[in-house]
C-alpha cells in the first residue's frame, strides 16, 4: 500500500487529510483486500515511525514507536492496523519502513528535488533552521527492489526497516547539489525552523539484508548525479507539477518564515 499523504509539512499545514488517507484509506484497503483474498498485503511506511534520534544509535525493528508529526503519527496508526489483521483476521501483512528517498519523478516539496529547482531557477533555497537533521537517505529503485524482496520473501506479520547506513545533514545535501549545479551557496536561505522538526533518523537495515536477502546497489553520489540530471533534463514535468495548488502550498509553508 503505497498511496498516501507523504509530506510532514502538509500534515502540520493540515492534519485532517493525514487521518482520513493514510488511517482511514488503510482501514478499507485492508477491508478490500480481504474480502477480495488477496495473499499478501505489504504496508508500505516510514523510519519517521519511531521519533528522533540523539546523534548516536539506530532504530530496529523492536525500537518503540514515537512519532512526532501529524504525518508518521498516521503512519504508525497505518500500521499498528494493519498488524492487527494479522493477528484479528489471519490476514498476511508485511509491513515496510524505509528511510527517505530520492530520485527522479519526485515531488518537488521534497527536500532534494524543491533545492535542485530552485537552485535551477536563481530562486532562494530555504533551509529549516541550522541544516544540521540528518536522515538517512536511499534511491527510491533500491527501496522499490526492497519491497518486491519483502512481498516475495518476507514472513507474514513481521516488519522490515530499509536503508541504506547513508545519513547526510540537510545542508550539506542542499551544498553537494550546489556544487553539482555549480550555483553560488548565496543561493541558501535559512529559515524559521520546522515546528516539532525530528533531528535525526538512522536505521538498522540488518534484518531485511538477512532475511530478505536485500542490499542497496545504488551509491550516492552517483545517485544524486543522476538526480539532479533527470531534473535539468525533465523541466517540462517539474514546472507543469508546481503549477496551481503547489503555488498555495508553497506559499503558506515558506511565505511567512
Ligand atoms: N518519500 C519518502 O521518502 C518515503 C519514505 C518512506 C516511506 N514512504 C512512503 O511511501 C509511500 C509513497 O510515498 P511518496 O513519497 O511516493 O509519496 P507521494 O506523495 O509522492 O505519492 C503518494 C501517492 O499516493 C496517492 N494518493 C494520495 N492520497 C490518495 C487517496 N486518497 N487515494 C488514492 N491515491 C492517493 C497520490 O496521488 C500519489 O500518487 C507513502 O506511503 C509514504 O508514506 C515515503
């Protein structure tokens, strides 16, 4: 179950939608693929589940769930219901929780993609507060080859951390894009902090590299190359998106910081 509401600054913006999509939404596809007998349904979530780290430590799979933003709290609810079909109806579940992605086709009110089109455009580059969270970053093909591993391979009712041991401050990211884009870091903006902004995700992938049988291929560096050269060679698809309602929602997220 991939759909979703996906960004922790529109669930702060507005958390309503966070609960009707990903808990409710999760609620009557669980309800259809049952009834329908599909064997195996895979949830697909988020490292966010578990809060914040200090600068030490990772997360497992038995690490307590935590979530701080409107957003991983819907999550967390996503799949606290989905392993409880599990165990209520016998249903077969695997639940997924990746770190966060990158690549092309992505969203630009994510970090990568919003900081390669705007630096593509001279426009400000708005970093939250100091750049210093850091997250733990993996090419969305990787956790695409990830959840095909945890549908074919995976054991029902257990829950699988994805990531790739590859954890960048915000701000050396948006200066490695930059110096890619070979743009001035005039160009970063730092502003008004995310309220509640977790300060560090890192995850323990070990029980996925074991018993799935699942590793990363794709390196960062030359991900991020790839990146950034699918959107200077795909404006047409990154300026049609920002049209309409991602206007307004730019608008309110950065206009006032
Ligand atoms: N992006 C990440 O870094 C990341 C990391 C870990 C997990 N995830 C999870 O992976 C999934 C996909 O994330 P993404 O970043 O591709 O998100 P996205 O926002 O780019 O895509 C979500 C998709 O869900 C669809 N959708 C939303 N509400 C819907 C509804 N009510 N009915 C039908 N479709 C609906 C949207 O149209 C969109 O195609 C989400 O479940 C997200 O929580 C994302």
């Amino acid at each position: 179950m991939l759909a979703a509401e996906s960004h922790v600054d529109r669930s702060i913006l507005g958390p309503g939608v966070f609960v009707e999509t990903n808990v409710g939404g999760t609620q009557v596809l669980l309800d259809c693929a049952r009834q329908a007998g599909v064997k195996r349904f895979v949830q697909v979530s988020t490292d966010e589940v578990y809060g914040s780290l200090g600068p030490t430590g990772k997360f497992n799979e038995n690490s307590p769930l935590r979530p701080s933003s409107p957003y991983s709290a819907s999550k967390a609810a996503a799949d606290l219901l989905t392993l409880s079909y599990a165990h209520t109806f016998g249903m077969d579940v695997v639940v997924t929780r990746c770190s966060n992605n990158y690549g092309p086709y992505q969203f630009p009110e994510k970090l990568i993609p919003l900081m390669i089109v705007n630096a593509l455009e001279d426009r400000k580059l708005p970093v939250y507060g100091d750049g210093m969270q850091v997250r733990d970053w993996i090419h969305v093909e990787d956790h695409c080859r990830a959840l095909l591993a945890a549908l074919e391979k995976g054991k029902p009712g257990e829950v699988y951390n994805i990531g790739s041991d590859n954890e960048w401050p915000n701000l050396r990211i948006v200066t490695r894009l930059l110096e890619i884009l070979g743009k001035s870091t005039d160009l970063i903006e730092h502003v008004k902090d995310r309220p509640g902004h977790d300060r560090r995700y890192a995850i323990d992938a070990t029980k996925a590299r074991t018993e799935l049988g699942w590793a990363p291929r794709i390196e960062f560096s030359e991900g991020l190359q790839a990146t950034v050269d699918w959107y200077v060679k795909n404006r047409g698809w990154w300026e049609h998106v920002r049209t309409g309602e991602y206007r307004t929602y730019y608008e309110r997220n950065y206009g006032g910081r």
